[in-house]
C-alpha cells in the first residue's frame, strides 16, 4: 500500500498504550490519581488566595510563586482529568485535535516550570547577595519584564514547535505512551522529521543551557555569600530555603530529561518510560506548593487567617 494510501486511511482518533492494568488495580490507581490531583488543587488555590487577597505578599518572590501556581494547575490539569477516564472507564483513545491540544499545554507547563524557577533563583541571588538594591532591581517595572519574557518566549517556541509538528502528514495512529507529547506525535509521522528533529534539540539544549547555568550561577552565589555571612542564623535560613529549591530542580530535571532520552533508546522497559513520564507530570506540581509555598512562613500565617476569617464570619 502507498504512503498515500496509508494517509487518507488514517483515524481522526488515536489509540494510547495506557497502562494495561487489572479493573481492580485501574481502580486503586483512579483513587490514587483523584486524591492526588485534589491535593494539586487545593495546595495551589490555597497558595493562589492568599498571595492574591493580601497585599504583604505582592512582593517579586510571591508573584513568581503565583506564576508557578498557575503553571502547576495548567500541566495537572493537561494530564489527570484524561488520566482518570481512561482508569475509570478503560478508554484508550483520544481525538486527534484534544491529544494536540493535550500536548502542547504539557510543553508548555514544562518549559514554564524552569523559566520560573530560574526567574526565582534569579529573584533569591539578588535578595541575598544584593539585599541593599533589592527593591530598585526586582521593581514592579522589572518584575513584569521578566514574567512577560518567561510567558511570550514560552508560547512562542512551542508555537514553533507544533506548526512544525501539524504541517508533517500522518500514517499511524498508535500512541506509545500514557499521554500526547511531541516526540510520540512525531512516531505517528510518516514524512521528513529533520526540521522538527533540530528545532526540537535546539530549543531543548538552548533552555537547558540557559535554565542550568543561570541557576547553577546564581546557587553558587548565594552559597559564597552564605559562608562570608557572619550571622549563622541567616546563614542556615538561606542555605535550607537554596538547597530544597535546588532538589526540586534536579528532581524536575532529572525526571524530564530521561522522558526525553527514553524516545531514543529502544531497549528500554515500556512501563519505566511510562512510570517516569507520569511522575516528572505529578512530583512537580505536588510538591512546589508545598516546598515554596507551604513552607514559607508568611503563606502559611496569613493563608490559615484568611480562612480562618472566612470561615468564622460565614
């Protein structure tokens, strides 16, 4: 049969690996992902309200915290509706028009996620080694240059990145993997990948390459001026806040890169490839509210007031 052939045959729908789970495991697994994905909700909205409805907490710091709230809901939101019907009711397909819609908010989330980590490290870098210029570096003026850049520079290269990607025709319709992406969309391609193979790196290295080394920069910076600190408290306090920032960055690195290296190697196990996609998707947007939200004494305080307030005078 012609490539031709193959074409016009194509379904509108395509068909996802899944999990191939037992219904008695499929429905443990929906409990899992529903309480899951609650928790993913009400940590964000928790720490969206309370920077939202007080004005103490406008400050750069918990505006780029806001940002990454609103991230975490995008990218769980991309994924685990679509995950719970099919453990619920065991379907395997998805139209082609929602699966790219699916996938270019995940890239999206992900992109966004070390941008705004990067602004954040950025954002503690000059906090701590340039405290006295803090207010007239991190300005409102400032701040939302850097939001608009993190934002527009994200849309646009994945913009990019799917007009290449649905301008390439179709000959299959099998989807090796719990969810749409751009590297499993492009198994489905039957046509010269070149183009989308060297935007596809290049946009991958330049990100890691910028990401990276800004925060490795800037890490290092605030550990030198740690250690020249002479107050241990303020020394301890920066250190804690700088190395579980820096955790869920490798975390989140680590978990993303190996998504992305898993395409290229045959031999790897289906079900590891599928169990590190899935969890680079919910380690993330579960534990940021916690880690730099929850954690963060001003959220807390004045987030349990708020409700408090809210709910002794309804």
């Amino acid at each position: 049969m012609s490539s031709a052939g193959n074409i016009d045959n194509v379904s509108s729908d395509l068909s996802l690996q899944g999990f191939d789970l037992s219904p008695e495991k499929a429905f443990v697994a929906f409990v899992f992902a529903a309480l899951n994905y609650i928790i993913i909700l009400f940590c964000n909205s928790f720490l969206l309200f309370t920077v939202i409805t007080n004005k103490g907490l406008h400050g750069p710091m918990y505006i780029l915290l806001l940002n990454l709230s609103i991230n975490d809901l995008i990218g769980s939101t991309c994924l685990f509706p679509h995950m719970m019907r099919e453990l619920l009711f065991d379907t395997k397909t998805i139209p082609f028009s929602i699966c790219i819609t699916q996938a270019f908010f995940i890239h999206v989330y992900a992109v966004a996620t070390v941008f705004i980590l990067t602004a954040m490290a950025y954002d503690r870098y000059v906090a701590i080694c340039q405290p006295m210029r803090y207010t007239t570096i991190m300005s409102k003026l400032h701040l939302t240059k850097i939001i608009s850049l993190v934002w527009l520079s994200n849309l646009t290269l994945m913009a990019i990145l799917f007009i290449l990607l649905l301008r390439l025709p179709r000959c299959r319709s099998y989807l090796t993997h719990p969810y749409c992406d751009n590297p499993s969309l492009l198994q489905l391609v039957c046509a010269d990948m070149t183009i989308n193979n060297i935007y596809g790196l290049l946009i991958t290295a330049l990100c890691q390459v910028l990401t990276v080394g800004l925060i490795l920069y800037t890490y290092l910076r605030i550990l030198i001026a740690c250690f020249h600190n002479k107050s241990s408290d303020t020394r301890s306090k920066a250190l804690q806040t700088c190395g579980t920032h820096l955790i869920i960055f490798v975390l989140f690195e680590c978990l993303g890169l190996f998504t992305i290296i898993s395409y290229r190697i045959k031999d790897i196990s289906p079900h590891l490839r599928k169990f590190i996609a899935v969890g680079a998707m919910i380690l993330p947007p579960t534990m940021n509210p916690i880690i730099y939200g929850l954690r963060t004494k001003e959220i807390r305080v004045k987030g349990i007031k708020f409700f408090q307030r809210k709910v002794f005078t309804s």
